[in-house]
C-alpha cells in the first residue's frame, strides 16, 4: 500500500513535470459490476508501465466519477481498486492532441478474496462508521503525524487522555484498549507508557466502539478502543531509528527493524525510556462525626518527585504456507530496572475530639522499585474457499514481577513519642494463559455467521509487609502484623458468541448472543477471614441496524447488553491501614449490568469534509462507585476517614458526540471534536441517607492544521474539559493550548518536530470531596508545560516504515 506522503511526492514531481511538456487529463466513472451503483471513494491511478511504480492517484466522488489531472504522454497501467472487490487494471498509451481522455465505464467485481498486487491509495475520510465502529484514520490525518499515539487518541471521537496518559470514553474510565484487534497484554502502567511513546504515524487508524455487540467480551461499561497498526508491504525492508525528548526531563531513543517478503514478515522494535516526574499538591479535609462535631482539620503542602528508566524489545511476524493458510506470532519483554519516588509534605492537623489538641507533623517518603515482563502468543488462520469460509486460533501467555522497596517517616512537631518511621517492602507475580478459536461462515453472498469461544485462567501472589522501627533504636524493625497482606488470587473465564449479520440491499442487521462465566478465588495466607470466592454467568444480547446511502449518509442504531464486574482488589476485605485512614474491599459488591441504546448519523463531502453525529442512553443497575467516608475506629481510637468501593442504587448517562472537519484547502484543515452527556446516580449512603448526583458535562477540541511552503507542518490545538461529579467527588474544569511544527528533509530520510504542550501552563488537577461528613479540596500541579522536540532517521523504503509495533496478530 502506498502511503499518503507517497501521494504527495507524485503530485510534486507531476508539477515539476508540467514545465516540460503537454499535459493531459483522465476522466471516468468506477461502479460496482452487479448493482450499477457508484463506488463513492475508489481508489483510482496510473503506474508506469516498465515498473509499476505510482505516478498519480485520486478517490472517486459521491457519483463515482474521477478525474486524474497534469499527465504527460507516455506508457502507463491505469488501475483502480476498492476494498472488497478485484483490482481493476488496463494498459494505456497516452499520446495525441486530444488532452482530455474520457475512459470507458469501469465496472468492478465484488470479491471476499485477499487483494494482491500494488494498490494505490489516496485520502480516505478521517473520519467514518463501518458497522458498529466509528473509524479515526490517523494516516489521512496529517496534522497528528508529528505526535503520539497518546495524543492520536485525542482526536478519536468521544475518547479523553489525561495528563497521567489515563484514557477515558465518554467520560467512562472502564475502557477496553485493545492492539491489533486483541486486548493489550501489558498492564495498566506498561500500557500507558507504551502509548505515550509509540509514533502516532505508526498506525492505520483507531477504532471507537461505544457499543460493541456479542462478537467482543461484555465485559465493561466504557466500550473498547482498538489501535490497528500500520500494514505490510511485500518485498521489502526498512530500518528507522530515533530519539524524542522533552523539557520535562524525558528522553526515549528508539529503533525499529522491519522485513517482508512473499512468504515471510517480521517487525523489531525496541526502546528505552528515561522520565522525571515532579507535582506538587495543596490542600485541605475537614471530618464530622454523625453528629456533625468538627473532628479533624487538616491542610497541607506537599512535592513529588519521580525518576524512571524503563526499556522494551517488542515482535511480531507473520507466515503464509500457501494462500489458505497463515499464521503470526507475537512477543514482547519489558521492564524498569530503576524507578525511584520520593515525597515530602508538611501538614497542619488539629483534633478536636478524641485528643483534643495540635499535632503539626512533617512527613518523608521514598522507595525504589523495578518490574519485568513478557507476553507470547500465536495465531493460526485457515481459509476452507475464497469467499469467508474460515477458521482461526490463537494461544498466548504473559509474565509479570514487581518489587518495591519503601521507607516512610512522619516526625510530629510538639509530640516525638509519636513519631513513625517504617519500611514496607512489597513484591507481585502474576501470569495468565488464553486461547480462543474463531468460525466465520458465509451462508450466502449477503450473509455471515459468526461463532467463537474462549478461555483464560490468571493467577497472581503479592506479599507486602509493615515493619516498624522500635523506639529508641536505629535499626530495628519489628513485622506489624494488622499491616501484612499475603495474597494469593485465581481467576478463570470461559465465553462463547454467536453471531448473524445479513444485508439488504444499503441496509445491514447484525444480531447477536455472548455467554459469560466468571470465577474468582482470592485467599489471604496469613488473616483466613478475609478468604472469597465469587462467581458470576449471564447473558448478553446485541443488535445492531445501519443504512449508507448514495450520497454517503450513514445511519446506525444499537442496542446492547453489558457488565462490569467487579475486581479482586474491590471484593477482598483485607484492611489496608495509612497513619490516619484505612481502606477495604467490599464482599458485597454486584457486577454492574448496563443496558446501551445508541444512533448515529454521518455523512461525507467532496469539498465541505464530514460530520458526525450520535446519541446514546445507558441505564445501569449497580454502578461501582468508590466512596470516601470518616468512622470511629478502634485501631485508631478516634474518628478517621476510610475508603471502600460501593454499588449505586441506579444510575443512567444520555449524551451525544460531534466530530466535524472543514478542509479549508487541500493543505488546510480545522477540526472539532465535542462531547456532551449527563450523568444521574443515586446511592444508599449508610442504609437510610440517599444521595443523588446529578451533572451535566462537556469537552472539545478544536484543531487547526496546515502545510505551509510546501515543507512546513503547523499544528495548533485546543482542548477542554468542564468539571465532572460522581458519588461525593467533583474534578474541576482542565483545559490547554497546545502547537507544534514538523519538516521532511532528503525525500524524508530524516524527519524532525518541536512541540510546545500547554502553552500557558494551565494543566492541573482540582478535586473536592462533598460528602456530608468528610469535606475535602485538593489541587495537583504538574510540569504540564515542556518543549518536546524529536529527530528520526529512515533508511530502506518508505512505505515499511509503519509496521506494526506490538503483540497482535497482523492479518
């Protein structure tokens, strides 16, 4: 596949050629061989004749028509190619005083076969529905080129990424991401650093599915975010390399190998990782008893300061046996070898009732860290014809250790005897096995039937210890055992779905059933009384209706059934005690059951851009919500605050999304994404006191783009975010202006960029906490305005270049 900047380059070299001769121009019209219809956004272009390689490409327009302008005479191979349907191709003479050629009807053939040979790709939308996914083309999108993957998510419809690289859809932080088409097999911390550093020119496009139907998990109210990569190329190899780095302090050099031919892929990539992260914080809580005496008061400043060197070494490949059968493997290993954080903090506490007094304190911690891990897998696929019939499996495994070793002091103004000082050295190992299997089979040229099932067990041991320094010595520490946690937890799934999709005519149904079973085990060695066992079984139904007209005005509507269920860390009553707080499980938690309407609407211009529109409504029973409380505790002797996770009596979200791009000129673009929902919850706060939650919230980001003297990428941007509510916890508005410039050199053999992130510094986190008896206010400042700047370096051809950087399967 050819790239857009391949496209570019062509367009350039037929300007230069203009100014040497007679210019000609191809007219014609691409339709679809069996319903006489327009294909809107056919590829269509000419090759040269002694090799193939591209001289100019255009997209048809909404009635299938072309136009291919400034050709020279010569010998070419016209072709024209759509996905689904064989590669049109017709040698062509063009010579003669007639400049404007107009070309017979081309009729093209529906196929489900694979496409060989060289197609030739021009822009597709930025924007698009297919089915049940709501497509983000990163690759047509020039203005993003120059980031991250982190910042590629930015632009995708309803999707927010926080400062942290915390990723939410719709304002829902339960989100799938998956790579490839598979879940991501590195944990939440691994995942975030991996996509805050991966290229966002690295991929294909980014698919958004606010509903997904019966063919993926159930599991989850956030909908899943799936990162394609960038495809193969045949015949080829590639080697790029480079290094981005920051103000912040950050640094990344990075190195990627690629390979392909006939029979054989493979993809290397491997980087390093070198983050300062430093915050400060400010703030202050105030606690009640029930009732409502001033308890506690207390404010407080405090800095951290964190330092990280990480590295990974990431492949993939791919072999095809013959035209039937192929199978790819994945494997990656990653790791921190020195992660250090330390904090200080000093507090202002006054108690009111217990011991009634002044307990000013200052407090000091640091610990150092280091994590390995790894993932492999396989995945097999067997074509029984040409036309869908197919049948696929995959395997895979992962690996993961953590070890932590911390120190913490707090020394107490007007009270030594107080004073704390302990060490908490903590380590986890988990690892996991999957597998699954696939059957697609077409029962006629309009329909498919889908039926798959799979498998996982997981199992992790995390040991973490208190030991406390004795009084009156230096060096000896005793084991604190109410603060001594030896878990041991088991989990094990088993699903299976069914699937039907058939089309009339435009319009497509796709209905479909998944069967869930879900069972934990989770036993605390050394406190029995906190041992659990839970198991969970349902059945989730989908269906989902679209419609695309001639004109490309695409219509969806959906329904689907989901669950959220909760986590061994939320059910496991194992107290967790801090100096003045503790935090718990809850046994009692339910899974989350939502219920998910949603309807869209789109629609493509040949000049204007795009829009797209879509509502939904979600109705969930059992919301998970954490809450923050205060209680008299006899460990503490006095009233502190504790934290445990709660289902909400009901709750529902409606809102809606808009994405809307205006292309100002072929090299100018502005672009606006806009979110709006409203959240209502209501919650039994401590048997007998409902609580009711209400809020509306909205977000944008406008994009402004341009390529300037033909060299010159600027990129502006603008972003917002209006404060959010959940159950006693409000986050305030978090809004920056950022830009950026990028530049080839050397037919892009080397490229580089310079960005600057929140221009006006405005980045920061402002939480208040609203519960009745614990009021709280906290404000996190982050070095969220840096200069990011970045060099990389190509070598071999272009087009290799994108090659998938990450453990999923490459069809």
């Amino acid at each position: 596949m050819k790239k857009t900047l391949c496209l570019f380059v062509a367009i350039s070299l037929i300007v230069i050629n203009n100014l040497n001769g007679q210019n000609y121009s191809l007219k014609g019209i691409v339709l679809d061989s069996y319903t006489n219809e327009a294909l809107f956004y056919a590829n269509v272009g000419l090759l040269k004749a002694e090799d193939s390689t591209s001289v100019s490409g255009v997209s048809t327009d909404e009635q299938g028509k072309f136009k291919i302008a400034n050709v020279k005479a010569g010998n070419y191979i016209f072709q024209a190619s759509y996905i689904g349907y064989d590669v049109y191709r017709l040698p062509l003479s063009i010579t003669g005083n007639n400049t404007e050629i107009q070309l017979d009807t081309i009729r093209l053939q529906p196929t489900p076969a694979t496409l060989e040979g060289v197609t030739i790709y021009d822009k597709k939308p930025v924007y698009m529905v297919d089915g049940e996914k709501t497509l983000y083309n990163v690759s047509e999108d020039p203005s993003i080129q120059t980031g991250t993957a982190s910042d590629a998510l930015q632009n995708a419809p309803g999707v927010e990424v926080d400062i942290e690289g915390n990723i939410t859809l719709r304002g829902v932080s339960s989100v799938e991401i998956w790579i490839n088409d598979k879940p991501s097999r590195l944990d939440a911390e691994n995942l975030k650093t991996y996509i805050q550093q991966l290229p966002a020119n690295s991929l294909e496009r980014i698919e958004v599915i606010t509903n997904p139907s019966a063919r993926y998990s159930s599991e989850g109210t956030g909908g899943i975010i799936n990162i394609i990569t960038k495809s193969n190329i045949k015949k080829n190899s590639f080697i790029s390399f480079g290094l981005n780095g920051s103000s912040r302090p950050m640094a990344s050099p990075w190195f990627s190998y690629m390979f392909s031919n006939e029979k054989f892929s493979i993809n290397l990539y491997a980087h390093g990782y070198y983050y300062t992260y430093n915050m400060k914080s400010n703030g202050y809580n105030i606690a009640f008893n029930e009732n409502m005496d001033t308890s506690s008061y207390r404010n407080y400043t405090n800095e951290t300061k964190n330092n990280s060197i990480s590295t990974g070494l990431y492949a993939n490949g791919s072999y095809t046996f013959d035209t039937m059968n192929l199978i790819s493997f994945w494997g990656g290993a990653y790791g921190s070898p020195f992660n250090k954080n330390y904090s200080s903090g000093e507090y202002q506490y006054r108690e009111f009732l217990s011991e009634a007094g002044i307990y000013d304190y200052s407090e000091e911690s640091n610990s150092s860290s280091f994590y390995i891990g790894g993932y492999i897998g396989a995945w097999y696929q067997h074509k029984f014809n040409n036309k869908g019939h197919t049948i696929a499996a995959d395997i895979g495994g992962s690996y993961w250790k953590y070890d932590q070793n911390s120190f913490y002091s707090r020394l107490y103004h007007n009270y030594p005897s107080k004073d704390v000082n302990k060490k908490t050295p903590a380590d986890n190992t988990n690892y996991s096995v999957d597998a699954e299997i696939d059957y697609n089979l077409p029962y006629c040229k309009t329909g498919e039937i889908s039926i798959g099932a799979s498998g996982s067990y997981s199992s992790g041991i995390e040991n973490w210890r208190n030991d406390t320094l004795l009084a009156n010595s230096s060096d000896t520490y005793i084991l604190d055992s109410m603060r001594f946690k030896n878990l041991h937890a088991k989990a094990t799934d088993l699903e299976g779905y069914l699937t039907i999709q058939q089309k009339f005519g435009n319009f497509t149904i796709k209905g479909g059933v998944r069967v869930q079973f879900r069972d934990f085990n989770y036993e605390i060695i050394n406190q029995p009384q906190h041992h659990g066992n839970k198991t969970y079984a349902g059945l989730f139904p989908s269906l989902h209706l679209s419609y695309s007209t001639k004109s490309m005005h695409n219509f969806t509507l959906s329904y689907t059934r989901r669950v959220n269920y909760p986590q061994i860390t939320q059910l496991n009553t194992f107290i967790v005690y801090g100096e003045d707080n503790y935090s718990t499980g809850n046994e009692y938690l339910l899974p989350t059951y939502t219920n998910s309407v949603e309807a869209g609407w789109t629609k493509y211009f040949t000049k204007f851009g795009s829009v797209g529109l879509s509502a939904y409504f979600k109705n969930s029973k059992d919301e998970i919500n954490n809450l923050t409380d205060v209680i008299y505790n006899d460990f503490f002797g006095r009233y502190v605050t504790f934290y445990m996770p709660v289902n909400s009596g009901k709750s529902y979200r409606y809102g809606a999304d808009a994405n809307i791009m205006y292309k100002l000129k072929s090299f100018m673009n502005i672009r606006l994404n806009a979110s709006i929902y409203q959240l209502h919850s209501e919650t039994v706060f401590r048997e007998n006191e409902k609580t009711i939650t209400d809020n509306l919230t909205y977000s944008f980001q406008l994009n402004f783009w341009a390529k300037l003297w033909k060299f010159l990428e600027v990129n502006l941007s603008g972003n917002y975010r209006s404060k959010t509510e959940t159950l006693f916890l409000i986050e305030q508005p978090v809004y920056s202006i950022n830009c950026g410039l990028r530049s080839d050199f050397w037919k892009r053999k080397i490229s580089v960029y310079l960005n600057v992130q929140d221009i006006f510094n405005w980045n920061k986190q402002r939480n208040d906490t609203t519960n009745p008896y614990y009021i709280a206010y906290s404000s996190t400042k982050v070095n969220s305005r840096f200069i990011s700047a970045g060099i990389t370096f190509r070598f071999g051809k272009i087009e290799l270049e994108h090659q998938a950087r990450t453990g999923g399967h490459m069809e």
